[in-house]
C-alpha cells in the first residue's frame, strides 16, 4: 500500500549537509509549532531563513531518529527581518558575515534581499562595502535565486532537481527562457534528462507535437537508447521507423530533420558492413580510429635481436611446465608482433599464457602494465601473476568532466601511458568507447596483448570489439582448443565446453565439482537457494557464504535477484538492534550487507588502513557495507581493504550482492556459484548466458531449478545482433596499409 504523502511547513535553522553536485541536503528546520526536525531530500542551495513547504513522509530508523524524508518542495525566500538576517548571516552570499549581514538589514530590514538583487549600489558604503563587493554579493545572490526557480519550474513537470543544476552550469540565468523556447535542451549531453521529460514540459508549454526541436531530440534519443543496446549505428531506415515511432509522427513528418541532422554533422552516414549506417559522430570517430590504430599495430612487426627459443626454454623451466604448441605460438606471436588476441575456454590454459607472456617481457627488459574492466577482474589477474592490475578506468586516469556526466581520462595522446608493453584480461566485456580510449593512451610503440573468452557475454557498452577484432582475421590471434583442467576431472570445465558446443550435458550426473539440485516451485527454489547458502555449503562444505555467488538471469520474479537479496539479506545479515539500517527505496541496507556499487563515480573517496587514498569507486566494484553514520549522513563501504564514503545521496548507486544478474558476475570468479534456473524473458536465457554463468565457478557449481530451462538456453543461440562495423574496418585499414 502507498504511503499517504504528508505536509510538513517549516523554516530552515541551518544546513547539515548539502551536496552542490545533486541538491542532496539534510537541513535542521524549524516548524509551526516551533519545535525542531530534521528534514531530508532533494533541496539545492537552501539556507538558513527560507521558508519551505515540504511534501513527504515521516521515517524511523532506530538510532537514525525521526526525519522528514521530502519528495517534493515549494520554497520561498526569507520574508521578515529576522529570517532575513539568518539567512545573510548564514553565509549563503559568500563575503556577506553576521556583521555585515547585521548591517545590511538594520539599513534596508527586510527589504534586504530585494536590494541584493535589483539595486546592488545601494549597498556601497554600508559596513564597509565597496562598489565591487556589491557587484559580487549581487551575482552570487542572483545565481541562487535563478537556480531555486529553475528547481521549481522543473519540478512542476516532475523533472528532477538534479537536471535543473546541471542546466544552470551550461546556462546560468539564460536557463529558464532557453528552455521555455526549446524544452528538448534538457536531453543534451552533459543534461542528460530523459527524452519522456522534456517532452513532458514542451506538452505544458504548448509545444507542437512536430517541433523542429522536438524532432531532432526524438532522433538522437533513438540513437543513444541503442547504444545501451549495444549499437554503434542504426541503419538509416531503422533510425526513420524508430524515430517516427517514438515520436508519434509519420515518417514524411521526420525525414526532413534527419536529413538536416547530416548535413550539420550531428550524425555521419556511411555505407558500411553491407548497411546505410548512421552514427552518432563520437561513435563513428571511435570506431573508425580503433579499426586504424589496430591496423597500424598489425603492420608494424617488431623483429628482437633474441633467440625466441631459448627464451620458450627458460619460461618452461621457470614455470616448471612444458608448454602446449598453441601456448609457444602466443609467445612467438608476442615476442614478434605489437598487437596480439588470445581467446579460449576454461581450462584451456589463457592463465598460464599470460603469466609465459610477462616472463617473457620481463627477459627482453620491457616494462609491462596489466589491466582489467572490473575491480574484480584485475584483483583476480594480480592474484593470478603476480603482478599489480589495475582497473582500465583506473590506469587511464578517469574522471568526470567538467559540466557534464561523460567520462574523461587523464591519459591519452598527449599525456600516454608510461609502459612498452599493456595486457588487458576479460576482453570480451571492453566496449568500443574504452577500446578507443585505451589505444589512444597507449604509446605508439608499445606492445598490446588482449586476452578473453569470445564466447562469453559482450560488453554493457556498445560494439563487440573483442569478437570483432578476432573475426577480423587481420590480427595476429590465437584461439585456445586444448582442455588442460579437464584432466583434473572438472566437471565444470568439460560441462561448460559442451554448452558452448551446443550439447546438452548430463545434469543428473551429481558428481565431482558439478551439481543439479531440481526444483521445479519458485517458492522452492529460493528457500533451496537460502538454504545452501547459511547451513548446507558452509557446514558440509566447508564454504563460507561470503565466498557463495548467487547468480540469476534475470531481475525480476520470485526468483530474480531482487527478491532473491530480501531473502539472503533476511538469512545472512538480519534486522538486528546493533546495526543499523537506512532505507533507500524499497530496499533496506544494513550494516553488514554485501553491496555492488552500479555506476562509475569518479569523486567517492576511499582510504586503506595503511593510509594510501584515492577517488572512485567503479561499476562492478562488490564490498561489505561497514558503518552507517546518521549524523554524517554517511554509510561506509568496504571494497577489499578500500574504505569509501558515500554520502546518503550517493547510495542510489548502491545494490544488494548476495545475488547478481548474469550480466553484472561478468569479470569475476568465485568460489562457489549458485545458479538459479527458471522462467523468464527469452533473451535472458540464452546459450551465452548459461555458458558465462557457469564459467564464474572456480571450485564448485550448483545449478538450483528445472533442468528444461537450462537444456533451452543450450538450444538458445539468439544471435542478438549488434550493429557496429569494426570487423570490415579493420580488415579494409589492414588492406589500406598492405
């Protein structure tokens, strides 16, 4: 049942915590009765003085307290005298003090603030103040007061306060006529607003439904809502219907604007691959820049004054191993070429390559970097070698830019990585943004070693660089056949080699490192699933649970992730009066819940115990949440050793891990994984998904549900095709270079 919304006027005492980057604030008021609250909610810029009408509801969290949790607000600026005051005095006008602020209201009382704004040379003279510092006091006041109505106006429509901040950056006082002139500036990059939004305010403005403006944003929202597909272009025709659609025009109605869309450069068409492609032109850039620079590397052979020979030799010996004949034709290929693709199942020896590949560099003095996609993955790949691995964010130097959402890197042309040689592990979930990104920062001599599973998931992000660059058959590749851990008798291994073959392995074979548990009852499945993970696998197996991965194909149902996270969190880390709770949504997090952090943010700090620190926590990245600081209105975060500070506002990044989609496990091992094996959407149960799956086990494998679903998604193949061209080009770049 809804919560009933409540009303709560009051006056703002002074400001807790505000974050100026999401309005987020957590504010001491004061309301009619006169006693004192604490209120919570999206409120930029509030200061002490200012009268708020909030609508909300109450909330209670133990040893949080009771606070008003705002989901909307009208706001009004201070009225009498001393509101007044209290609000200059508060420091909401930088430079203004409590005695200038004092002096300020004994000359003008609670004229003041109108003063502030519309007639600043009164000011000069009072206390002290020069014409200049009027000037400032002026625009600062004014830049407050543009955003608070830029807030309101917006919020009318239900669009969010963050929006209205990040179009004030780009905007500032011009913001509100801009936008009532064309509503659809709110879906531009470094906005970012949903399409649905600004259609939302043009509806309340008037606007005609076949708006030039309106158009244009309907096209390039069909453009980037594909790219979360996978798409790096949609085919001209596609990209009409689509957009016609979405738009609810015809599509005589939108060619026009498309056509104009081209001929201004905001979308590049091309014939490619066989298509009348049509790309956003930072897609087309990296593409076609990834296809040269690849092409570049293909063409430049390094030929060492070494005995390659008796290098294999002192590798083998080191390693204490003989290797394979693809495995000596890795190391010849890396010895001898810049660019190199490694790709093969488990089992097939990739690890023990990679580690042959830095032995190898090592003897010929070359300094090599190792990186990853995930946290999880260069952890596995530093644990594996040896050797440090970093994030690929991470060693590019990611951060966000200035006004805008969009990822920047430290690293690139003009300040490249400091290495002769980079491999890159888990390749396969490498987008064709961070491939571009990453070759631009790769020094022009250096060494590229790329290793992965092709057969694996693609990446979140658009393209499919790592199949594309070993179909191209234009790069140097070798494709791992030899099962070398199915000698040991894993089960796993052979099992998941039959999946990608497309065979239907035995599941009622409950042997070795490989179990079918068969559950045919949703209801079942979970309390199987809870079971296995608090008394079966801990006290017969001796795994704890929190190395248990519980992996689903899918978010919803009684047996997706979400309701599958209620009940491990009710089992493994229950309501308890010593740790305390914050509820966020419908999720309650705890302390001591395993957490997964959803999106890149490049400003949460972390420090270790032995004092090192840094920013950002990255999409991916799974930690124990440690400390909820209600008077902070901080939780703390433990990423293996990393301590990270999210203020409340910053949790809506935050998700529940005990269990995870198959898609968010991409990168990471564990060493048990529970799989959940029942109904759902037909794109989720598909062949590469069970094969990923089932590859995250390291040790042990469990498939809990009906052994039907899982013998559909072998037969599954669902070649989701994604619309991208680097396969073509860089064959055409290899033949240009020829």
């Amino acid at each position: 049942m809804d919560e009933e919304i409540e009303v709560l006027n009051c006056t703002v005492r002074s400001v807790i915590y505000s974050n100026a980057e999401n309005g987020y604030a957590v504010l001491s008021v004061t309301d009619t009765d006169g006693a004192e609250q604490k209120m919570t909610g999206i409120l930029p810029y509030a200061w002490p003085g200012e009268s708020i009408t909030a609508y909300g509801h109450w909330g209670s969290h133990g040893s949080y307290g009771r606070q008003f949790e705002a989901e909307s607000a009208e706001r009004s600026s201070p009225e009498d005298e001393r509101a007044v005051f209290a609000y200059l005095s508060s420091g909401a006008v930088k430079g203004i003090g409590p005695v200038t602020a004092g002096a300020i209201v004994a000359k003008f009382g609670k004229d003041a603030l109108r003063i502030l704004e519309e007639e600043p040379e009164r000011l000069v003279g009072v206390s002290g103040i020069s014409r200049s510092r009027a000037a400032r006091f002026s625009e600062e006041f004014r830049r407050q007061a543009g955003l608070k109505k830029l807030v309101l106006f917006l919020s009318s429509c239900g669009i969010a306060p963050d929006y209205a901040i990040r179009m004030y950056r780009f905007y500032g006082d011009d913001s509100m006529e801009m936008l009532k002139e064309n509503p659809y500036l709110l879906t531009e990059d470094g906005i970012g607003a949903p399409f649905g939004a600004a259609d939302r305010l043009a509806n309340e403005l008037g606007i005609e439904d076949d708006d030039p403006n309106r158009i244009r944003s309907g096209i390039l929202y069909v453009l980037h809502y594909n790219e979360h597909n996978g798409h790096c272009f949609i085919p001209y025709a596609k990209l009409l219907d689509g957009a016609a659609t979405q738009l609810g025009l015809e599509r005589e109605e939108t060619e026009p604007v498309l056509r104009a869309l081209m001929e201004t450069g905001e979308l590049v068409r091309e014939t490619v691959a066989g298509e009348d492609a049509c790309y956003l032109p930072d897609m087309y850039r990296a593409e076609t820049e990834t296809a040269a620079r690849i092409a570049a590397m293909v063409q430049n052979l390094e030929s060492p004054a070494l005995d390659l020979e008796r290098l294999i030799d002192d590798c083998e010996r080191e390693q204490g191993i003989v290797f394979a004949p693809q495995q000596k034709e890795i190391l010849r290929f890396a010895m001898t070429n810049r660019i190199l693709a490694v790709t093969g199942g488990p089992g097939t020896g990739k690890t023990t390559s990679l580690k042959a590949i830095l032995r190898l560099y090592d003897r010929m003095q070359l300094k090599t970097l190792l990186a990853a996609p995930t946290g999880r993955a260069a952890k596995r790949m530093t644990e594996l070698t040896g050797a440090e691995a970093q994030t690929i964010h991470r060693l590019l130097g990611a951060q966000m830019a200035e006004h805008s959402q969009e990822t920047v890197f430290a690293k690139n042309r003009e300040d490249p990585l400091s290495c002769d040689a980079l491999i890159v592990d888990e390749c396969s979930m490498v987008d064709i943004r961070l491939m571009h990104s990453l070759l631009e920062a790769l020094p022009k001599r250096a060494r590229l070693i790329l290793v992965g599973d092709a057969a694996q998931l693609p990446a979140v992000g658009p393209g499919d660089v790592f199949s594309s660059i070993l179909r191209s058959e234009a790069v140097p590749s070798v494709r791992l056949t030899e099962i070398f851990r199915q000698q040991d008798g894993s089960r796993i291994v052979r099992n998941a080699h039959m999946i990608n073959r497309g065979e239907h392995p035995d599941l009622s074979e409950n042997t070795g490192d490989f179990f079918r548990l068969r559950r045919l009852k949703a209801g079942t499945v979970a309390e199987t699933v809870t079971e296995l993970c608090t008394t079966r696998l801990p006290g017969k197996m001796g795994i704890p649970s929190e190395e248990i991965q519980v992996l689903s194909p899918t978010r919803k149902g009684e047996c997706g992730t979400a309701e599958l996270n209620r009940a491990l969190q009710a089992a493994l880390n229950p309501a308890d009066p010593s740790r305390r709770e914050r509820e966020l949504g419908e999720a309650v997090f705890r302390e001591g819940d395993r957490v997964i952090q959803t999106r890149n943010d490049y400003n949460i700090p972390w420090e270790t115990s032995g004092g090192v620190s840094g920013l950002g926590i990255y999409n991916g990245d799974i930690g124990i949440l440690r400390r909820i600081d209600r008077d902070e209105q901080s939780v703390t975060v433990d990423y293996d050793g990393r301590l990270a500070r999210y203020d409340f506002e910053s949790m809506r990044d935050l998700e529940h891990a005990w269990a995870l989609t198959v898609h968010k496990s991409q990168g990471s091992e564990y060493r048990a994984v529970i799989l959940v094996l029942t109904d759902a959407a037909k794109r989720l149960l598909t062949r590469t998904v069970l094969y990923t799956a089932v590859t995250r086990a390291r040790e042990l494998l469990i498939l809990v549900g009906d052994d039907v679903v899982a013998y559909r998604m072998i037969d599954n193949i669902a070649p989701n095709r994604r619309y991208n061209a680097l396969r073509i080009r860089i064959r055409e770049a290899c033949g240009r270079c020829a």
